[in-house]
C-alpha cells in the first residue's frame, strides 16, 4: 500500500508517522518539503505531489488552527482548510485512493448538552468552524472515497498543549482560574493516529465503510476539570506547584473573551465510529495521564 501523508510536523501528523508505517510505504510531506510540494497554498503543487505519488491512499493532517487569527485571516484560513483539501479530493477521485482527513467538534454551535451525532445539523460559530466545515463538504461532493474523522481537544507529549500549559501556571502562580462551561474530551494525537490506521485497513477491506464519523475519547469534562485533573496527577508524581487542584477557580466563557466564540458543547458521540470499526475508545482520563507520564518523567 502506498499513502500520501500531508503535514507531517504537526501533533497528530508525528504520531501517523508512527501508526501508518506498518501499513505500507509512507511517502510524508509537510509544509517545507522540497521536491514534492506539502505547502496548502499551492494548490496545483499539492496536486502535482498527489501525481507524482500515485498513492493508494492519501492522509490529511494538515490544517490551519490558529482558531483566533483565523477571523482575520480568513482568505488564508479558507485556503487551507476548504480549498486545499477539495484539491485533495478531486486527486484521490480521479487516482482511486482513498481521502483521510480530520475535521471537529468547531463545526457544530455548540448548544445543548446531548453528544453530537454525525447526521446532527452544523452550525459554525467562527471562521475557523465554518472553513473546516466548508472542507468535508468539498470532499463529500467530489466523489471520492473518503474518511472524515471529527475529533475535539487535541494533545499530544510533542509540542505545546493545554496540560504543558496549567503544570507552568501551577508552579509560577498561587491562584488560577480556568473556563467551566465549555464541555469536551480531551483526545490524544496519538489515539488520532492508530483509530486511523485500523479504520485504513477495514475501509479498503469495504469500501461501504466510508464517510464521517467522530472520534473522541470517551466520557467529557470542563477545561477546570482538565486542569484538575492534570495538577491531581502532577501531585501524584512529586511534581512541585504551587497551588492545589482544588483551589483552581471555576469561571465561565465570558472571563476570557476571544476573537472567536467556543463552542460550549463539544460532546461528540463516537457510537458510529465503534461499532463500524469494532474499536472502544479508552476514557480521556488514561491517555492524559499517559502522556503526563512522559513529559513528566522523561
């Protein structure tokens, strides 16, 4: 099997690396890589690497995710995250491979408090929401086959991630205060990354298995409960702070006003996901104290 890996560098496109691997050989290109073309904003550059690849199947991690810029960038934003990709689906059409590609829970308005199906009506609050919505409507209208994987609060040990960020806060600051009403499950690039690569393999087994599907961590919590749960374990493995989980206080949205709105549910019901893959998603609880493990003790 050949696949066609796009954005390579960032959190889940390193964890890809990894989990495609066994599957066949792995051509990755990022948004520098030279000769073949990984840079969105070239649009017949992405698609003259898609050519030049001939993949059985192509796999998206690429994105803009500057949630907040992205209201003032709109022209770029919409670039990468609905043009470029459109691209990609028109390529995987006419070459046959199959299109992976990530979208999330931002394409939704967030009302309510009921996880959000699939077939649940979107409803875009920012820019960013509404490009990457924009997105999955060009791959679903081209004709190719394709995977869409909505997924929400994305970490990983590489790079920087909300986890990094309240251990620093704690060991700086005696007070902290963290948003409660926005609701969601933290989900680890790399559970991203082998959901994928299993769901790979079943979908060019059946091709019927295509289409959009959620893929989250199982359960949700507030950003204060993240950050609690995050110093709870930190404290457990003799990490110093200077403030305790429980005096992390709770304040709503409104206490950090921001370019573009959150959604304030960001529940996403992963029911389809499981039973076409026959996969359980693990609690977000396990894969965040994994991943404090490692920053923690490496």
């Amino acid at each position: 099997m050949k696949i066609l890996l796009f954005g390579k560098g960032g959190q889940v496109g390193w964890e890809l690396q990894r989990s495609l691997a066994p599957l066949g050989s792995v051509t990755m290109v990022g948004t520098d890589s030279q000769p073949l073309c990984g840079d969105f904003r070239d649009l017949d550059g992405i698609a003259a690497t898609v050519r030049a690849v001939a993949p059985d199947v192509i796999v998206n991690a690429a994105a803009y995710t500057a949630v907040d810029k992205a209201e003032s960038d709109v022209d770029n934003c919409r670039q990468v995250n609905a043009m470029a990709p459109g691209v990609l689906a028109v390529e995987a059409r006419r070459c046959g491979a199959l299109l992976v590609h990530y979208s999330t829970d931002y394409v939704f308005d967030g009302s309510g408090t009921t996880p959000w199906l699939e077939e649940h009506g979107t409803g875009p609050l920012s820019v960013y929401g509404a490009t990457k919505l924009q997105g999955e409507q060009l791959i679903q209208s081209s004709g190719c086959d394709y995977l869409i994987f909505r997924t929400s609060w994305v970490y990983a040990a590489r790079g920087g991630n909300f986890a990094k960020t309240m251990l620093r806060l704690a060991s700086e600051r005696e007070q902290l205060s963290v948003v409660n009403d926005q609701i969601g499950a933290p989900t680890g690039a790399d559970l991203i990354s082998d959901v994928t690569a299993h769901a790979i393999i079943a979908a060019r087994k059946d091709p019927q298995l295509a289409g959009v599907y959620h893929l989250a961590a199982s359960g949700h919590t507030s950003w204060h409960g993240y950050a609690r749960f995050v110093l709870e374990v930190a404290r457990q493995k003799g990490v110093a702070l200077k403030i305790d989980a429980d005096a992390i206080t709770a304040v709503d949205s409104t206490a950090f006003p921001a370019p573009a709105p959150r959604p304030k549910n960001s529940r996403l019901d992963t029911h389809k996901l499981q039973t076409a893959f026959s996969l359980l998603m693990p609690r977000w609880q396990s894969g965040v104290e994994r991943m404090l493990t490692e920053i923690i003790e490496r």
